[in-house]
C-alpha cells in the first residue's frame, strides 16, 4: 500500500471514529432526557391523579405540567395552574400581561379553550356535566359541555346555578334551563321589550313549546312582533325593513277599511303570548305571537263631530320555522275589522210612535 493511500485511510478511520462518538453521546443524551430518572429532576411536588394514573406535578419554579404513571413528562411545566377535566383535558391558566387568565389544553398540552377566562367552573346534575365560564375581558359567560364544546351558540351576561336549574340571561331574556339526559333543556323563557314606549314581559313554560324553540328564535319573533306593531300603528312599512318573510308576508295596518279614523295611540300592552299553531300549509312548525294592545282611537262619528275611544284589540303575528336561520314572518294583523264604535243610545219603547192616530179616550161602552 502506498504511503498515500494509508494517509487516505487514516482519516476514514478517523471519521468513523468521531461520527460512532457522536452517535452514541446522541443516543446517551436521549436516553437520559427520556428516562424516569431524568424526569425526576424537574418534579417537585405531585399533585393529584387522574383515573389513568397521569399526574399534575410541580417543578421547582412553581410551574405545573403532566407526567404520566412512569413519571414521563407528557405536558411540559408552563402552567401556573393545573387541574384536571373531563376526558384527558385540563383547565389550565398562564399570567398572560400581569392577569392569569384560565382556559383548557389536552394531554398533548395543545389549547382547546383559549385562555380568555377569569374562572372555570365544573357542575354536574345529576350525570350531566358541564362548565361554566366567566370571560375576563367583560364578564359575560360561555357554557361548556363535558367535551368543552360550547352548549349554545352565544355568550350570556349573567350565569346562576342553583341545585337542579341554570338561569341565564342575556339580551332582552332570562332562561332557565334543567338536565335532560345529556343535555340542557329550556323550562322556561321571559323576554322584556318596548314597543312605541309600552313595555312589555312574555313568559312561556310550556316544555313541550320550549323543546322546540331557542332563546335567539325566541328574541327574534318579539323583535318582529315589536316592528309590526309599529307599522300597524303607524303605517309606515319603513318599521318591518330587514324582517325576514320569505317574500310572502301579509301585514295589514289596525282597521285599514275605516276611513274616518283620525289617529291611532298604543297606550299599553296587557298580555303577550307565544303559542304553537297548525298549518296546512307544510310540515315546517307555525307558532304565533298574540298582543293584547290598550289603544286609543280617534276618529269622526256620523254627525261629523271628532270623537274618540279606548279599548283593548288583539293582534297576531304568525312565525314558522324551525331554527333562527329559517325563521319566517308569515303574517301580521288584528282581528278586528273595526273598532267597537260607541252604539247611538236607545229610544225608550214608550216614546216611540205606533202607526195610525192615537186616542187617548176611552172606548164608550155603548158602542
């Protein structure tokens, strides 16, 4: 062999050395950073355990993360507040701008409740589990179910748990909801509002009525109801822009047939119902919305003299639809065509003539 092919084989040789050295310090170096032992030096405390032996422990900075029943570390230590959840999830908080705030990670120490939260909540009725949340930024709550997964598709402004209900509120209404299997179920709905500066409360608790209809299908037959009432008294089709009717609505204005009404006033709404209705129309569900309305009429009697009354007429206002997304204004009107005009008053029976001259003298006898 040559003395320059030695030189060219010394320094393979020297090569593989230095790469096998490298090889195994890296596969040292792994084993060490994966084994228990390793993982024992950054755990402090443990804390509790879930039903697969994972456990929350603490390093020595006071920071918590996951190890698993070998004491792997599965969640690194980056949380100043662990504990554990439903269905290998955590609640988790982090001081976030000087303010821990709280939210949800899995095992895999992924986000999956964005840490917006001032306070997360577990409840359970009965075997219905559920979280509560309290946003930070503005108070208003999220309410989670087992999985976290929102249970509705908005935020609340207030949240009060008693020993079997959930009260919620948010909007114009007030909500009660009870367990049903795995699920919340609405018992019963109370929704304010206004309408030409008459307030107005309806409440509904029929389960069977509830089952069917969410808070936000609920809000918006009132909002509607409120816009017809607005067109009805004042004629100005201006007040149902925007409400959603299919292109087929029929809404007529209060007494539209009599020509010698003047003006029209609201002074009160006295009752306010939802109820189910059938249509044989189409199998979609009809529900109408009946106002009980204090009005005040004036208008110009057959003598021609200006004249006025009060008295109470109902409207209707029919709905169909199944979710908010394919709710529908059907009709708007009220039942009567006209007003309980005043009648004129009634002649005594003995003040009105008969037919034929009259004889206020006796018969004679002799006749």
């Amino acid at each position: 062999m040559s003395r320059r092919m030695r030189l060219v084989v010394s320094i393979l040789f020297v090569v593989i050395i230095v790469l096998a050295a490298a090889i195994t310090k890296f596969y040292s170096d792994t084993s060490k950073s994966t084994s228990p032992q390793s993982a024992e030096t950054d755990i402090d405390k443990m804390h509790g355990a879930d039903r697969y032996g994972n456990r929350i422990f603490e390093n020595s900075s006071g920071l918590y993360g996951i190890a698993d029943a070998n004491d792997r570390i599965i969640v690194a230590p980056e949380w100043s507040e662990l504990t554990f959840a439903d269905n290998d999830m955590c609640i988790a908080a982090s001081s976030i701008n000087g303010t821990v705030l709280k939210g949800c990670i899995n095992y895999d120490g992924n986000i999956v409740v964005p840490l917006i939260y001032k306070s997360i909540t577990r409840h359970a009725f009965g075997s219905f589990t559920f979280y509560t949340a309290e946003a930070d930024a503005d108070g208003s709550w999220v309410i989670y179910d087992r999985n976290f997964s929102p249970c509705f598709s908005r935020s609340w402004e207030s949240c009060n748990i008693s020993d079997d209900t959930i009260t919620l509120s948010g909007g114009n209404g007030i909500y009660i909801y009870c367990a049903d299997g795995e699920k919340l179920s609405l018992i019963n709905a109370e929704i304010s509002g206004s309408v030409m500066n008459c307030p107005y409360t309806m409440t509904a608790d029929s389960r069977t009525l509830l089952s069917k209809l969410s808070p936000d299908m609920l809000e918006k037959m009132t909002y509607v109801t409120e816009r017809y009432l607005e067109f009805a008294f004042t004629g100005s089709a201006d007040n149902l822009t925007g409400v959603n009717t299919g292109g087929g609505a029929v809404f007529s204005v209060l007494f539209p047939e009599e020509k010698q009404i003047t003006g029209k006033k609201l002074n009160r709404i006295s009752g306010i119902f939802i109820y189910p209705i059938q249509s044989g129309d189409d199998d979609t569900p009809h529900y109408a919305v009946s106002v009980s309305a204090d009005t005040s009429i004036s208008y110009t009697d057959d003598s021609g003299r200006a004249s006025g009354l009060n008295d109470t007429y109902k409207a209707v206002v029919e709905f169909s639809g199944t979710d908010l997304r394919d709710l529908e204004a059907v009709s708007g009107g009220f039942v009567l065509s006209k007003p309980n005009y005043p009648q004129p008053p009634s002649v005594p029976e003995e003040d009105i003539p008969t037919d034929g001259p009259q004889n206020d003298t006796p018969d004679d006898p002799a006749e």
